[in-house]
C-alpha cells in the first residue's frame, strides 16, 4: 500500500507553506494568542510529514533489499517489516483522530456514581490508572481540582492532560465505568459493584469563536482551598469558584497556591464545559431529526472491570477484552483506546 493512498501528503505540505509564509508577517505577532496557534500547527505538521516520509523511505529500501531475494537478509528484513508494521498502525491510528479537536490537550473529570464509598474509592483507581496511562504515553498532567470523600477515596476530580492527540486517544473513555469486586470497606467482605462517570472534554482556547464568554456573565469567588489539616490548609483565600450566571454552570479549582493561576484553569474548564453542551445541543438537534435520539442514562456503562468472581475488563461498545486486570488498572488502557477509535 502506498502510505500517500491514505495520507494527503501533498495538502499537508501545501498547509505547512502556506502556515510559514504566515508566519513571516510582522503582523500575524499583533495578535500573540493567534501567532501561538499558527506555530503550534506548524509543529504539528512537520511532525506528521516528517513520520510519513520517514515511514515511505523504510518500505522503499526494504523493498529494494528484498528485490536481491538474498536469504542472509532474511531477519534484517524481519525486523524492518515489523518495525513498519508498527509505524503504520501507529500512523493509521492518528489519522483517525481527526476530529477538530483530537489533536489538543484534554480536560478529564471523574465522578463517583451509586456506591457510596466504595465508589469513591473505585474514582480514586481511576485516576491513578489514567495517570499511569499519561505516563506511559508521554502526556503532561495536572490535578485541577479534587474532592475528597468522607471515609476514603475521592468524590470527584478534574486533572488536564497535555500532548498532541491527548483528546483524540480519550474521548474513547467517556462514560460510565463498572467495577465487580469483593469490598474491601465491607466487614462481611461481600461482593459490590461500583460506578464511577469519566468526563473527557477537548481544551478550548479563548480564541475558539464556538465559545464566546462574556466577563460580565461571571461571578467569581474566592476561598481558601480545602486541605488535609496541618500545613496543607492555606491561610490566603487561593481557590477560585467562577459560576456562568445563563448556564447555571459553577466551576472550582483550588490545587494550585496561586490564586492567578486556580482562576486561569477555572476558566479552561468552563470554556470546555460550554462547549461540550452546545455540541451536545447540536447532536440532539441533529439525531431528533433523523429520529435517532436516546438518553445517555447512567446505568449505561462502556466498560465493566471484574475483579471477583473472575478477572476481566470488558468494552461493551467493541466487545473487547483482556483478562489481565491489574495491567489494564496499572495505565495498559491502550488496547481499548485502539479498539473503540476503529470501531467508530
């Protein structure tokens, strides 16, 4: 397969030319926010050409190494082949992400659902399992806000993750997720099943026209941050509560000592809430229309994780599957990611 079959090579190149003969006006600076975008667009199509021109050049030696039909070759060009198979899957896979926001950073929120503890302790898994996953992946993360529950675990928490394509690979974990396990905060030790809601929403920049937020629409509060006792509470008012009086929508945030700093990440979580309801206004729109609209209830879980009395993680959307739980809750969350982006 010629890899320019299912990549427009020459419309990136065109795009890239076009970006840098931009980025050459002493004018495009005026506006700094504008000029940070073109830049970054130009990173990331570099990026892209350069993979893929680095991918057609492996296959062309290989081809010609495998034109001497010389059998001493032979596990020279195994390990090539194997080496383009992944780059391909690779590059197949961030082709589908193609979403106009798939390439950007990503707002993640956990909430615990019907369980009570043990659900807060289940949202207390997640994150450490998506955290983990970050790792892995070379992703930037930073807790936003957290709550935490009254006997352990964690009621709710909202944590940015940054890299090219961070909401692409995670809007494939929204929804509800199930987990089967004997409780560890029940004497008898019987078996409960815990829910816990994954929020993925895209970053929006203030540049984004699909979310316009007028300063006068905000009422913003302060106070200090909730803390575990001792030297963690903080004596000044740093965290920052911003309600968006037409919507009804209040956001906090209160891990950073900043004050400044807990207001700018409030807003990045408002922006992409807000955007968030007028697509989903939109998708109703459109599927009410076509007479397809359903509820998204909560009992209506993507993803099951069995602890007792078998092991298994199971996508109910793409039926796929794995039996090695505690990989899956140590961050080897990719599998899924995979399946459900090839699925849709």
């Amino acid at each position: 397969m010629n890899s320019r079959s299912i990549f427009d090579l020459p419309a990136k190149e065109k795009e890239l030319q076009e970006l840098q003969t931009k980025s050459e006006a002493t004018s495009l600076w005026a506006d700094y926010n504008a000029a940070q975008l073109v830049m970054k667009r130009m990173a990331e199509l570099k990026d892209e050409i350069k993979s893929w021109n680095a991918l057609e050049h492996t296959i062309q030696s290989s081809l010609e190494l495998a034109e001497f039909e010389d059998e001493s070759l032979r596990p020279e060009l195994t390990a090539e082949l194997e080496k383009i198979e992944k780059q391909l899957t690779q590059l197949e896979l961030d082709i589908l992400l193609s979403g106009k926001y798939d390439r950007g950073n990503a707002l993640l929120a956990i909430h615990a659902g019907a369980g009570g503890t043990d659900s807060q302790d289940w949202v207390q898994m997640l994150l450490r399992m998506y955290l983990r996953w970050a790792e892995y992946n070379h992703f930037s993360t930073d807790i936003l806000d957290q709550t935490e529950g009254e006997e352990a675990g964690i009621k709710s928490v909202t944590i940015a993750v940054d890299g090219r394509y961070a909401y692409g690979y995670l809007r494939a974990e929204k929804g509800v997720h199930r987990l089967v396990r004997l409780s560890p905060f029940d004497s008898n030790h019987r078996r409960h099943t815990s829910f816990a809601l994954v929020e993925v929403l895209p970053e929006v920049t203030s540049q984004d026209a699909e979310v316009t937020i007028n300063p006068e629409d905000l009422r913003i509060d302060v106070f200090r941050s909730s803390g575990a006792g001792g030297q963690n509470v903080q004596k000044n008012a740093t965290a920052v509560r911003i309600t968006h009086i037409p919507s009804g929508l209040v956001v906090t945030c209160q891990n950073e000592r900043s004050q400044v700093q807990n207001k700018e990440n409030a807003m990045r979580v408002l922006r992409a809430r807000l955007l968030e309801i007028e697509k989903t206004r939109q998708s109703k729109e459109i599927a009410e229309i076509k007479g397809e609209f359903t509820k998204n209830e909560w009992g209506s879980q993507i993803r099951s994780y069995v602890l007792h009395p078998y092991q298994m993680v199971k996508d109910h959307r793409t039926g796929y599957e794995i039996g090695n739980t505690q990989a899956v809750l140590d961050g080897d969350i990719n599998g899924f990611i995979e399946a459900y982006l090839k699925f849709r």
